[in-house]
C-alpha cells in the first residue's frame, strides 16, 4: 500500500516538474521571441512613452513679383495642440477649452481620451485666443508657432496665386504648381517625460529647426496688374458682364505682366467664396474666338503664299459652302476689296475664301504649329487645351467656319500666345508666369530664359502681317484701340456663344488683341469681355478698354510715342507720377491731393475717410490715372499692432505713419500739430480701429 502511495507522489512530482518545464520552455520562448523580433518594437513603443515630439511647421516662401514687391507672405500665429497622457482631468479640460476655441466639448472631451502621443486641438488661431489659452496653463495643453498665409492686397491676382490649406500647402495657382519650391522643411521639439508624465530635466531636449521655404519672383508687375484689375472693375460695372479676362504678355520673352479675370475672391479668406469662382478661366476656359482668330488664319495663308496682299476678293454679302449660307457682318457686304481690306473690315465672306484656299492640311498644319489645340505649358494648375474638330471628320463647312473664329474653342492663354508669335517674327513661345526662384539668402536656385518652341511663320510675312493690323486700327475695325503717338496692331472680334442647341441669341463675347508698338511689339494684350448687356461688338466695348490699359501702360513702361523724338516739352518728358498717400484722408481732401498731383479718384463704397486705395501710395504711374479710394471697410488684415507716438508730428505726418500700420485716425481741435493721442503710444490696438489726435497751434 505504501509502495503504491510512493508511486503516486512520484507521479505527481513528475508531472509537477513537467508542467513548470512547459511553463519555463514556453516563458523561453517567448523570451527569445520578443529579444530577437520585437525588440525594435518594444524600443519604440518604449520611446514613444516617454518621448514627446511637438512638430514645428516650416514658414512657407514669399511670392514677389517682377520688382520685389509683396504678393504672398507667411506671418507667425499659434496652434493649439495637446499630450493626452498628461492632461489630468480630459472633461474639465475640454470644457474649458471649447469655451474659448469655439469647439464641441463633448467632442474635445473625447478627442483628448484617445491614446495618442499628439493631437492637434485648433490650428492657427489669433493671437487673442493664443493669450487666453496660455493665461489657463491647463495640463497637457501647449501652443507652438506656425505661420499662416496672407495676401496684403487681398483680390490682387488671386487666381495667379491661388491659396493654400491649414497645413500652408498650396492648393491653386503658383501656389500649388511650385508647392515644392516654398513650402521648405517642418521642424520638431523633442521632450522626454518620466513614467508620471512629469518632464525630465536634463534628459533628451532636441529642438530640430524646420528649414524655411524658397521665394518665388514672378514674371507679372504689381503697378501693371493694379492697372488691369482697375479696368477690369469698371468694365464688370458698365457692361454688366457675366465675366472679363486681361492678359498682358511681352512678345519677345513669352513672360506674363499682367493676367485677371472677373469675377475673382481674396485668397485670405477662399473658402467663403464659392468654388466656381476659384476658377482661373485665363487657362482653363475655352471660348470661341471670333474674328481675332482671322490673324491666324491670315498668318498661315500670307505664310504659305495661297494668298497675296494684292489679291482681290469680292463680298456681295453672304458665300455658300456646302448649302449653308454664311453671312457677312455687314449688310450688302464690302464689294470689291484687297486682301489687306478683307483684313480691316474683318470679312467674314473674304475670309471664307481664304480658309477654302488653305485647305484641311495646310489650315491644321499652323492650327498645330501656333499650339492651338494643346495646353501652352503655363506654370499654372487647371490648363485646358481648347476644342478641334478631328481632322478626319473634316468638312468644307468646318474649314469656312474655322476661318473666321467658329467651330473652334482656344483658351485666352492659347489665343495672345500665339498673337504674340506673330508680333515676334514668327516665334513662338512659351508662356511664363516665374522668372526665378531664390533661396533665404538670396540665391538664384532656379531662373527661366525664354522657352522658343517653334519657328511659325517666316519674319517677313510678320512683317507683312502686323502692317496689315496696325491699318486694322488706323482705319479698320478697331479704330477705338488707337492711342495719340503710338501705331497699334490688333485685330477685334465678336462670337456668338454656342449652347446646347447651337448659337445661342443675345449672348455674345466681345474681344480685342492686339500689340505695340506695331513696328516692334513690346507688349501684347487680349482682352475678353463675355455676355455683355447692351452692346456686344468687340471694336466698340472690348477695343476702349484696350487703349485705356496699354496708355497707362506705356507711359509706366517708358516706352515712348513716336512723337516724342521731336517733341522736346516738359511736359513730354513726364512719363509717370508718385501716387500720394491718401488713406486716412476725409474723401474731398484725397480727391484734392490726387488732383493736385495730376490725378483721378473713384470713390468706391460710402465713408467719410479713405480706408485704402489702389495702385498703393508710392507706386509709380502714368499722369491722369485714376486711383480706386476705398472707403467703407479698412482691407487691412485685422491684427494687433504697436501704436506709434505721434507727439508733435503734423496731421498729415500722423495720417501718413498710422497709414503705414493700418490704424484709422479722429481729430480733435484745429490746431496743426499733435499734442497728445488716445490710446497712449507704445499700446496696442487692432489694425482697422481709429487713434484719437488732439491738436493744438505752435
């Protein structure tokens, strides 16, 4: 019995020591499991416990144009972000939190329970909401410096610049197509942290600086932009238009000086605009060209030698192709005319007879050459390539219709790109919108010559050609494009929209083109004007706006009238003029200012003193231009600001320095001097409010 009982225990101690080995063997394994396959794991999930990283945004690059000026900078603001480890109390915290931030707290509440090393709270906020969030020294909850976009001329080539998201990446224009020049590289403060969250004090502290983003320099000019937006309001305004686009280009470098379009938004604030209007419709709108498209036509046939100046052609009012009539635009047509008339008169029969000649190969041989049908490569994000008809499915009709500007869509970029072919020998570019990319330093990282794509048509025949235009504007069509002492070359058109059920009534597209001087083109224009109210031919709305851009342009560029070689005035060597600073000013006194220094004003909203004014105090303009006031709403930037001592300056001393910092001003007394000021100097106020000026007699 006892035997048995011996052999029992020894069973049970066996099976006792068996299970300790499995246990053993399998807590070895599992040992040698995590040393040799998880052991990177387990360091990192080790780190990331005690290692807190807080990252530290890049300042994103300037965008400057052609001069230097401002179009785009970054300016410093804060983020709130939170450690959910070592927020004691999520709830409270939240609570406190979204009363300030203007944040669910529930949802706060929940965002802060999450088992995550970083979350961000709300991204960006002014510096009022960053004073109260650090005056509440809640546990867990930190700020850190971002920097946040800002546009200083608000609408001002807005769709040339785009706008950019939370994260100051570039989401439209140059913006996004040179994301990778400006936006540089994010930074992080590293912190390491003990078991109970408390920070260790001479433990790993890394700062790793973030490396700032590269400035852009753009080919456009601020003062010529001013001047296109400053037209392109007043023709929104008269026309009643549904849309307006203002290309400016030089010929001979392919380099973009001015592009806008209507109607537009201010990037500082996009996403209060709707989307449409985002819409860059310069490169990505295609249009029917109408009778500005008879330069190309007339290029490829003067080129390829199917027509000659001499050439006669006789209009009796319509031709038939194909059994449809096509009509002339005047009534009874032109007669008997040479091919340089077909050209003045934009004869739609003349021209017909021109296409038919030219034929199916020849016509999309140059409809390829001058790049119609295909985008130009404009460093800008949306670019459409237009609409052709398919060569094969070619008809007569098509050719007939062609040649005078329908059945053919081309995007605006297209159409002045290749005017611009022909104003410059035949060359054809590619348009630029950047000249050159600098780093922090100032060093050129990347600079853009001009890009020649093809040789079109040979310098002679754009000899001939742009002779033919200039005459086009001296006697022609566009007689209302003429400027005293300049000879221009251009060429009108007029387009009846297409709809869904073919050309739709009373819808029309109203444009010119055209470059000067004719003899050497310095600076080319296009400019679109689409579904007027009212009148709708292109020589009579779209050629004025013509003129008066390229006047003040000219005189801006220096580019002097033919006349000027004999004329030897004073008054002919006036070539621009200082745009006095008027903001702050009452309305009658800036009005008298801009006057007395041979100047317009237009007084936009209703206010008694100017909040703003268009082109910018310093700009250099062409005498009698006119200047936009703004008087309703400041368009300043609502940011705090240091408030300058005016103590013993002039009224005008004082207006001009709050003028510099965005600040209004009151006056009290009628003296002339500054005597003492409220709020006091060196406090702070927010750009847009008034400073109170009492003045006394010296």
């Amino acid at each position: 019995m006892a035997s048995a009982s011996h052999v029992t225990i020894r069973k049970r101690v066996a099976f006792l020591f068996l299970f300790v080995a499995v246990i053993m063997l399998g807590l070895s394994c599992r040992l040698m499991y995590l040393q040799l396959f998880k052991s990177s794991w387990l360091s990192e999930n080790a780190t990331d416990q005690r290692i807190r990283e807080i990252p530290v945004e890049a300042k994103r690059g300037f965008i400057y144009d052609r001069n230097g000026k401002e179009l785009a900078i970054s300016v410093s603001t804060e983020s709130v972000y939170a450690i959910p480890a070592e927020i004691h109390n999520p709830d409270e915290t939240a609570a406190k939190l979204a009363a300030i931030l203007a944040l669910d707290s529930n949802r706060l509440a929940a965002n802060l329970k999450k088992h995550q090393a970083f979350i961000w709270i709300k991204r960006k906020v002014d510096e009022k909401t960053a004073r109260a969030v650090k005056v509440l020294d809640l546990p867990g909850i930190g700020l850190t410096e971002e920097s946040r976009r800002y546009y200083p001329h608000d609408n001002l080539a807005a769709h040339l610049l785009g706008f950019t998201g939370i994260d100051s990446q570039g989401l439209d224009g140059v913006e996004i197509t040179f994301d990778s020049y400006l936006k540089g590289h994010p930074g992080s403060i590293v912190v390491e942290y003990d078991a109970r969250g408390q920070e260790i004090p001479y433990a790993t502290h890394r700062f790793i600086p973030p490396t700032a983003g590269n400035n852009l320099y753009l080919t456009i000019d601020i003062v010529i932009q001013q001047i296109v937006e400053r037209e392109l309001d007043r023709v929104m305004k008269e026309t009643q238009a549904k849309g307006a686009t203002i290309i400016l280009m030089q010929p001979k470098t392919g380099e973009i000086l001015a592009l806008a379009s209507r109607p537009d938004y201010d990037p500082n604030h996009f996403a209060e605009y709707p989307p449409k209007l985002w819409r860059n419709i310069a490169v990505s709108n295609a249009y029917e060209p109408g009778s500005t498209f008879k330069i190309i036509t007339a290029a490829a046939a003067l080129n390829e030698g199917v027509v000659h100046l001499e050439d006669r052609f006789f209009d009796p009012g319509s031709v038939e192709v194909q059994g449809r009539t096509i009509h002339c635009w005047k009534a009874g047509g032109h007669g008997s005319q040479s091919f340089v008339q077909v050209v003045e008169n934009s004869c739609n029969v003349g021209f017909v007879h021109v296409g038919l000649r030219l034929g199916n190969d020849l016509f999309y041989k140059y409809i390829d050459a001058f790049g119609l049908g295909r985008p130009t490569g404009i460093d800008l994000p949306g670019e459409a390539k237009g609409i052709l008809i398919p060569k094969s499915k070619l008809k007569p009709i098509n050719i007939a219709t062609m040649a005078m500007g329908q059945s053919i869509a081309v995007t605006p970029i297209q159409l002045i790109t290749a005017v611009s072919a022909v104003a410059d020998n035949g060359e054809l570019l590619r348009p630029q919108i950047v000249r050159e990319i600098k780093d922090r330093n100032g060093q050129i990282i990347r600079d853009f010559k001009p890009d020649k794509i093809k040789q079109v048509i040979n310098p002679a025949i754009s000899k001939e050609l742009r002779g033919i235009l200039a005459k086009v504007v001296e006697e022609g069509t566009g007689k209302n494009a003429a400027i005293e002492g300049y000879q221009i070359a251009g060429k009108t058109g007029t387009a009846q929209k297409v709809g869904a059920g073919g050309y739709l009534p009373d819808k029309y597209v109203a444009s010119f083109v055209g470059f000067v001087p004719a003899d050497d083109p310095q600076v080319a224009m296009l400019v679109i004007i689409d579904e007027p109210v009212g009148m709708y031919y292109g020589g009579q709305i779209a050629a004025p706006v013509f003129s008066a851009v390229m006047k003040d342009v000219l005189q801006y560029l220096k580019i002097a009238p033919v006349s000027s070689s004999v004329n030897s005035s004073k008054e002919s060597q006036v070539t621009h003029v200082v745009t006095p600073n008027v903001i702050n000013m009452t309305v009658p006194d800036a009005l008298k200012e801009l006057q007395k220094n041979g100047l317009q004003g237009r007084v936009e909203e209703t206010g008694e003193r100017v909040a703003d004014q268009i082109p910018k105090p310093g700009s250099r303009i062409p005498p009698g231009s006119t200047i936009l006031l703004h008087t309703l709403v400041s368009r300043y930037l609502p940011s705090e600001v240091t408030i300058p001592d005016l103590t013993g300056l002039s009224v005008q001393q004082a207006m001009d320095l709050l003028a510099e910092v965005g600040l209004g001003i009151r006056l009290e007394g009628t003296g002339t001097k500054v005597s003492r000021q409220e709020p006091p100097p060196e406090g702070k106020g927010y750009t847009g409010t008034n400073v109170t000026v009492y003045l006394e007699s010296q």
